[in-house]
C-alpha cells in the first residue's frame, strides 16, 4: 500500500522530476506532483510524494525532512487527508454564515430581492 507524503518549503523552480530523483534514494517512488496555482500555473510551493511502502516512506522523512534543496529546508511528513470545504474556498455559504444561509429554516420566507 502507498504512502503519500507532503513536502513543503519548496524553491518555486523545484519540479517533480527533481522530487522523483531525490526520494528515489529512499525506496521506490510511486508519483511526485507539485502543486499548482490554478489561475498562474506556478508552483506553490509544496507537493506530494507517493512511495510505494510506510517503510520507504519513513526512511524518506528521516532523510529528507530539514535537507536543504535549492536553498530551501524541506519540510516532509506523512501527508494528512483532504479536508472537506464546503463552499469552494470563497467565503459563500457553508457553515460560516453570509449568503445562502440556512435553506431549510428559511423555506416559508419570501427571498429577499437582490439588486
């Protein structure tokens, strides 16, 4: 079973060839995606490393986690599952208030007009 780490702390020039290299001294990598600006396309600045066994994945931590890479102290640590976000990210509806609010408790009342 993999195991998907995160590596943060990245040069911006970093890419995944480079991550595929450096981590395939620990053990066998599976996939190594930088992650992406959507509206750029520029490099965020972290990634994800999958690795092929917990064991290669803790030997990648032990060996890479504060080694300097282009300058730059890698943060690497065993990825954590995706939060759900409601909403998009944008500040519209969810549970944090504002618009949309709560469509069941507002299902007799008459929509306010919105100009």
């Amino acid at each position: 079973m993999t195991t998907k780490l995160y590596v943060g702390n990245l040069a911006f020039q970093t890419t995944g060839q480079d991550l595929q290299q450096l981590f395939a001294q620990a053990g066998t990598v599976e996939s190594a995606s930088i992650v992406e600006d959507r509206d750029t396309g520029r490099s965020r600045g972290f990634a994800f490393v999958e690795m092929s066994t917990s064991e290669e994945a803790n030997s990648a931590i032990a060996q890479f986690n504060g080694k300097e890479l282009a300058g730059r102290m890698l943060k690497v640590n065993e990825a954590k599952p995706r939060e759900n976000r409601a909403g998009g990210g944008r500040g519209f509806g969810g549970n944090r208030g504002g618009f949309g609010g709560n469509r069941d408790r507002d299902s007799n009342r008459r929509p306010e007009p919105r100009w």
